[in-house]
C-alpha cells in the first residue's frame, strides 16, 4: 500500500466521526455545497443547449452559415435564386421562413402547429436524413405552387400518430388545404431553430397557406426580403470569399433597378460558440449562469465559515492533540 494512502484513509476517518458527532453542521454544509452545485448544474445545462451546443441532427454544423443581407436581415426569392446560380462548386445555397403558427385538422379536432416553408433544397443541404419516408425535394417546390406535401417533425409523429410507420402517404388539413404527409424528419431536428418546429412545406405553397399572401405573388419581388438564407460551404473555401461574393451579385443585381436597396451580405455560422450575436434566451442565460456561479461562490464561502466556526471551538482538542504529538 502507497504510504500516501494510510494518512488519507485516517483523516477521512476523523472527517466522518465529527460529521457523525455534528449532524446539524454536517447537514449545513452538505445543503451549502448541494444548493450551489445543482444551481450551477442547471444552469450549465441551459448554457449549453442555447450557446454551446450546435443544432440537432445537422451534418457538419461548422460548414454550415445563416446568409444576412443587411440592412434588413432577410431575403428575397429572387435574391436566393441568384445566389444559388451563382456562387459556385463547393456552395449550396437554400432557405425556410420563419415558424407559422397554423391550424390543422377540421372543427373540434384542429390543432395549431408550428409551420416552416422551406425550400426544396432545405433538407440536402442541412445533410438530413429522413427517419420514415422522404423529405422535400426539388420537384415539391416547383412554381407556381409546387405539390401538397408535408414533412412532418418526430415528436408530432410520436403525438398524433404514435409513430405508425403507415403515416407516410396520410393526409392532413393545413388552413382548409389537404396536403400529403411524404416523410418523417429524425428526433430532435428543429431545423437551424432552437424553437420545435411540428410541419416542414414546399416554400411555394406559401402563396396558398399564409394569411394575406394570395397567387398574385407579390413577395416574388426583389425588394420583398421574407426568407432566411442558409448556405453549406465546402471546408476548402473561405466564407468571407462567399460574402464578398454574395454581395458583389446582389448589388450588381439592383444597379439596374435605382430604386432598390442594395444589401451587404454577412455569413453567421449556426454554431453558437461561433455566432456574432447571441439570441435573447442566450444572453437571459448569461446573465443567469453568472448568478448561479455567484450562489455557488456564497454557498462555498458558508460551508467555510462554518468549518472555520467549528475549527474555533476545537481549538482545546487540536492544542491537546498536538501536544501529544498526533498528527
């Protein structure tokens, strides 16, 4: 036995009998020391599912970039269009709204879900694959209006249809419009999204499912940003190189139109370690990790002081013990 390990054994030992000898303290001091690190447990747990961990189910998340045509942020159909025709090899370029929130079903059975419109490239480019059936493809985004069709997300297959497998090719009621459930995505998968999404459909059916938005198409125009970009590029080629050249396209794109805003493009990686701008829940968890590492510093420095207490009143038997020459 290592010689190290004897007078460990005997002080863990002497710990555990005044601990015995002290329950009231003990119990102190296990609460101070307990409340500090489930309080930072916690949080670390919000930290790193708003901060530090990258979106579910996406294929090397590093080489992935949201696209941020400042000054408004969004896109235009037009815009992605070009971008996608002309970026190059090595540059895939898709793009969904923002969630709706939409009625499905008919009378007392109609639920409201979560709805993205996402482009027919969404999928391919996130590198998903589809846990039941397919998911959207080129074809289902086809102008005018594409096809009705519907993704639907894993735990609304889980709620609705208790994950029968037989749910590929049943059909739902989106806003009075039937559409055909084609595939399932796998668990977890928000999309870049840290919000649930329920319904993934073809961006074009937009045009019939949103409110206000009718088959004249008005949000076809250049100046209409609506939809977020995303873009995977190749590990070999730089992202600020496909800025520079995204933006070059896009106000080469409105020189011609002198009423058109030009856009500068940014590329935020959907990594949020690596993001240039944290979201309000991530900045709100900030700001409550830093509480809780604070709780715990003040839950360390009571279960000391009550050490040091103890120790003040044990100063007769610690002199004792050294006067008889025990350790």
């Amino acid at each position: 036995m290592p010689s190290w390990i004897q007078p460990f054994g005997s002080d863990l030992k002497i710990a555990a009998r005044r601990l015995r000898r002290a329950p009231t303290f003990a119990l102190g001091s296990i609460a101070a020391i307990a409340l500090g690190i489930g309080a930072n447990a916690t949080m670390f747990n919000v930290i790193d599912r708003l901060m530090l961990r990258p979106p579910a189910r996406i294929a090397h998340p590093e080489n992935v970039y949201t696209i941020h045509a400042l000054p408004r942020d969004a896109i235009s159909f037009p815009a992605l269009t070009n971008l996608r025709g002309h970026l190059g090899a090595g540059v895939s370029v898709t793009a969904q709204t923002s969630p709706w929130e939409l009625p499905v079903g008919r009378g007392d059975h109609a639920h409201m879900a979560q709805t993205v419109f996402a482009d027919g490239g969404y999928f391919r480019t996130l590198g998903v694959a589809a846990a039941a059936g397919r998911l959207l493809s080129a074809n289902d985004t086809r102008l005018p209006y594409g096809e009705p069709v519907a993704v639907i997300s894993y735990g609304l297959w889980q709620r609705w249809f208790n994950r029968d497998p037989s749910v590929v090719g049943r059909e739902l009621i989106i806003s009075t419009i039937p559409v055909q459930i084609v595939g399932v995505v796998p668990e977890d998968f928000n999309g870049i999204d840290r919000h649930p999404v329920d319904i993934w459909l073809p961006l074009t059916l937009a045009s019939r499912l949103l409110p206000g938005v009718g088959p004249r198409w008005p949000w076809m125009t250049a100046d209409n940003g609506w939809l977020r970009g995303i873009t995977r590029i190749a590990p070999q080629i730089d992202p600020r190189a496909v800025s520079a050249r995204a933006t070059a396209l896009l106000q080469f794109a409105a020189a011609a139109h002198p009423t058109r805003r030009t856009a500068t493009v940014e590329l935020h990686s959907i990594l949020p370690a690596r993001a240039k701008t944290f979201s309000s829940q991530a900045k709100i968890a900030s700001l409550l990790g830093a509480i809780s590492i604070l709780v715990f510093l003040i839950a360390c420095s009571n279960a000391t002081n009550l050490m040091l207490a103890r120790g003040v009143r044990q100063r007769r038997e610690i002199g004792m013990r050294v006067a008889l020459g025990i350790s």
